[in-house]
C-alpha cells in the first residue's frame, strides 16, 4: 500500500501557501521514479493565469501513487505532471491565524457513526478516463468536504448570502440548506440575506435568516432573498462587508456573478480581511465549465417534457401540424439536447453549436417537407441561441443586458415564420405550426428530487470549505466528487455541447436529423465551431 501525508506551511515574506509531499511504501520496485506535482493557484495580480506556487517531489513507483487516476481532456496528447489546481486560503494572505477543533466531532450526526474528516491531501480527478502509460497524470482539484480544523467559532461567524442573475429551480433549496448546515452544524447564529442581487450590499435592508424562517422555502419556486442583474461596485460591496462585520459571503449566481465573486475576493484579501468568499455555481442552461452540471438543469429537462408532450399532441392532431417548442440555452444546447433525448417525441434538435441552414440539400426546408411527407405531422426543438447569425446577431457587437448577456432574437418566431412562408410556396397550402415557449414557466418552478438533494451537497460543500479557511473558490461535482475550483477555472470558458461526443451522436440516431454540412460551401456559410 502507498502511503501519502501533504503538509502546509506559509511564508510570510510572500504570502505562498507552499505544500511537501512525502510518500513511503512497503516496498519500492527498482523502478522508483520522482514526478514532479505543481500547486496551482489563482495570482490576483495576473488577471485569470495561474500561478505555480510550489512543486512537490513524490517518490513512488508508479504515478498512480498519488491515488487518482485522471484520463486526456479531449485535444490533449500530453497531460504533463500531476497538477493541483488548488484554491486561495485565508493563511495565504493572514498569517498565524489559529484553529480550533471542528465542532462536527461533537455533533450526532457525524460523530454516531464511521464518519471521518478529509485528509489535506485528498484531490478530485478533472479526467476518469485515462491512460494505461500515464495514469496518474492531469489536473486534480482538492476534494470538498468537512476538515478537522476550522479557522472560525461557530459563535463568531458572521455570514451572509445573496443570491444573482436569472431564476432558476433550486435556488430556495440553495439558500435553506446554507443556513441549516452553518446553524445545524457549525452553531452558527447570525446569518443574514442580502436581497436583490449584488446591489442589496449597498442600497437594501438585509433579512435574518434562521432555520424556520428558510424551513419550507424550498418548495416554492424564484428566490426568497430577490434577485438583479448588474449592480456589482466592488469598492461599494466590500465597504458593506466590513462595516457589517461579515466574515463568510456566500454568492449564488452564473458565471458572471461568479466574476464578480473573484473581484470581491481581491479587494477583501486587498484589505487584509478575514472574510471567506464563497462562489455556488447557479446556470439553468447547464452551461458552467467543469463541473458535472449545475442545479436546477434536471428540473429544467423534467419540466421540458411537458412542453414537448403538448407540442407533440397538437401536431399529430392536425394535418401538415408542426409543434415548435423553444426552450433555454443561451450559448450551450444542453436542455434542448436532453430534453429531446428524454422525450424521443422530437424530429429536429437545434443547438447554439450546430450552425443550421434552411435552403437547399441538407437543409431545414428539405427535412421538413420530408418529415411531414412520411408522419403527416413533427416535433422541433430549438434552443434560443441557435441561428443566431441568420437573424444578423453578431457576437460581441450586439446589445447586452445588466449581466453582459448578449440579447437574442426570438429564434422562434423567426423559424416559425420561415417555415410557412416556404410551405406555403412550395405547397400552396397552409402550415398547422404551434410554437410553445415555456421559458419562464420552466425557471420559475420549484427544484425536482433530484436537484434538491444537490443543492444540499453543494451548500455543505461551500460551508465546510469556509470553515476550514478556503476562500475565493467556488464549489461542484467532478466526476461525482465535490470539490473546491479556482473561480477563474469556472468562468474562462462556457460549457458546450461537444458535437463530436457520443451524447451528440445518440441525439443524431434518434431523431435522423440532417448534420446541415452543405455539400458545397460558400464563403458566407458560417463554419462549424470547435468542440470544448
């Protein structure tokens, strides 16, 4: 068996966290080797680059010792050594802080049974699948969880939470289990909310949160706390933590709010501040990198079907009938391509990632006339960013709401009119097309089963973290592992659908869609995007 215990230590000359490794075994084969494993970590005075804050040694014999077994990232032939993508600690910047025993060893729910404390040097894969020749290399993330010492007294938190963005289902659920699991576990009672989104810090009263007042909030829809686009001034939001006295923020919000989330951690470790800042990922288009998915996706896809099962009803109740049904997915096709795959209702599937046309072999016009020929009747689904380029939308030169999003054309209505214009003159007749957007039907619902127990594993997983001194990070599911994620790692890029995967490819083979790669290509026709 390999043995491995990872210790920390700080410099207080340059604020490095730097961490030794040292591994023994019963019995090192003449094939010892030494990998090099590098810490990562955010620098805030270089923007979103990481920075390599310190290198381990590890001898063992092989590279799995380190006890993880990573796989390529797609596009990648070398994955290089082992790398820990760790996130900021308040020791980082605040040295000779003292800790205290974790107030879980003495809480029934934890202490009744076989339960233990993380050890510092358990990780989380970034890649499952891997290589025979290279097993233990690639990105790893510190794995979420309760630690045995925590750098706060229960008694002295101060901890606040607000919520960002659009609706999405789950978000209650976010905010209830934050504030059972700080006063539950850690005996923390001074937990307020911050309403209406990040301009709440600086321009609204705040709301006390305790476990009854948040008890049922979880079985109704939106956010008890409001919500807002925009309004984030970083010197303005940070004056409001300080002179409050709150050392814990929690942020739940999307990739921009999660921007705003790594702004507020520079000024508060600017400062010198004991503040942990915590990032809870929230997008309904499941369109944040890394993690598995996020919350409130699955309920999105549940409630879709019920879209989709109406839209199926009236076309295959009429002749020549069409249901068209718009659902969520600004930049990733996630909800529609799940949700077609779920319903197996659905004859066409359009997604942000496919660039479609509708004129001649291939093409939209043709599949339809097709379609319609052979079942008298079809299902569309289109997420509400695709097509954006034939209705004149230009990335980066349109208009963007509060949140830097950019704002779409009603891809829907655009196609539905298409559609019976060109039936209409190939045909001679008319078009029985039903278009259904259930968009803000779909956020507006409470969390499923299924996102409700997530949503609890995300909020413990935020506060464990907090209470051990992690900071500037935000929290979700690799690979079925909660772990802490650099926030720069979740909002350089967006998560896509990958067309060159085999999830793409099941949607092909059941619905007998056209690819739309048009035979002969012009100068004008959009290319195909890369896939993440």
């Amino acid at each position: 068996m390999m043995a491995i215990s990872l210790s920390t230590s700080s410099t207080a000359a340059t604020g490095s966290h730097y961490i030794s490794k040292k591994c023994t075994a019963d019995s090192l084969s003449s094939h010892s080797q030494a990998v090099r494993f590098q810490r990562i970590v955010y620098n805030r005075n270089q923007g979103n680059k990481r920075l390599n804050k310190g290198i381990l040694r590890i001898e063992a014999s092989t590279h799995a010792s380190i006890g993880v077994h990573p796989g390529k990232e797609i596009g990648v032939d070398d994955l290089g050594p082992p790398v820990l993508e760790d996130v900021p600690h308040l020791t980082d910047y605040l040295h000779d802080l003292p800790t205290y025993q974790s107030p879980l060893i003495s809480n029934p729910a934890f202490s009744g049974g076989n339960y233990s404390f993380l050890g510092p040097d358990e990780v989380v894969a970034r890649n499952v699948v891997t290589s025979w020749e290279s097993p233990g290399d690639g990105i790893q993330f510190r794995r979420a969880g309760p630690r045995e010492k925590v750098y706060f007294k229960g008694e002295e938190v101060n901890a606040c939470i607000v919520t960002c963005g659009g609706l999405c289902p789950g978000l209650n659920t976010v905010i209830r289990e934050i504030v059972c699991g700080l006063w539950n576990q850690y005996g923390v009672r001074n937990i307020i909310g911050i309403e209406d989104g990040y301009r709440g810090f600086y321009s609204r009263n705040t709301l006390e949160l305790n476990p009854k007042v948040v008890n049922d909030i979880h079985k109704r829809g939106g956010t008890m706390l409001g919500t807002s686009r925009g309004g984030h001034d970083t010197a303005k939001i940070v004056d409001s933590i300080q002179d409050r006295g709150i050392n814990q923020v929690y942020i739940i919000g999307g990739d921009g709010t999660q921007r705003g989330a790594a702004a507020i951690y520079e000024e508060i470790r600017k400062r010198g501040m004991k503040v942990a800042v915590v990032g809870i990922p929230k997008t309904i288009d499941n369109d944040i990198a890394v993690i598995d998915r996020s919350f409130g996706f699955t309920t999105a896809v549940e409630e879709a079907q019920r879209a989709i099962s109406a839209a199926h009803t009236e076309a295959e109740s009429t002749e020549n009938g069409i249901g068209l049904v718009k659902l969520m997915g600004r930049y990733s096709g996630y909800i529609a391509m799940y949700a077609t795959l779920a319903s197996r209702d659905v004859d066409l599937c359009l997604i942000p990632e496919v660039p479609f046309y509708l004129e001649g072999e291939g093409g939209i016009n043709e599949f339809v006339l097709k379609r319609l020929k052979e079942n008298g009747h079809m299902v569309i689904v289109v997420a509400e960013g695709a097509g954006q380029e034939l209705l004149g939308i230009e990335k980066n030169t349109s208009t963007r709401d509060a949140s830097g999003n950019q704002l779409l054309h009603d891809v829907g209505l655009w196609l539905s009119a298409k559609l019976k214009e060109h039936f209409c003159a190939t045909k001679g007749e008319g078009l029985n097309l039903k278009y259904i957007d259930p968009t803000y039907m779909i956020r507006a619902i409470p969390s499923n089963g299924s996102d409700n127990v997530y949503c609890t594993l995300l909020a413990q997983s935020g506060i464990h973290g907090a209470m051990a001194g992690y900071t500037g990070y935000t929290v979700g599911p690799i690979n079925g592992r909660h772990a802490y994620i650099p926030i720069w790692r979740v909002t350089e890029k967006q998560n896509q659908v990958n067309i060159a995967d085999r999830m793409w490819a099941r949607l092909l083979s059941s619905t007998h869609q056209p690819a739309f790669i048009k035979p002969h290509k012009d100068d004008n026709e959009p290319q195909q995007r890369a896939s993440d």
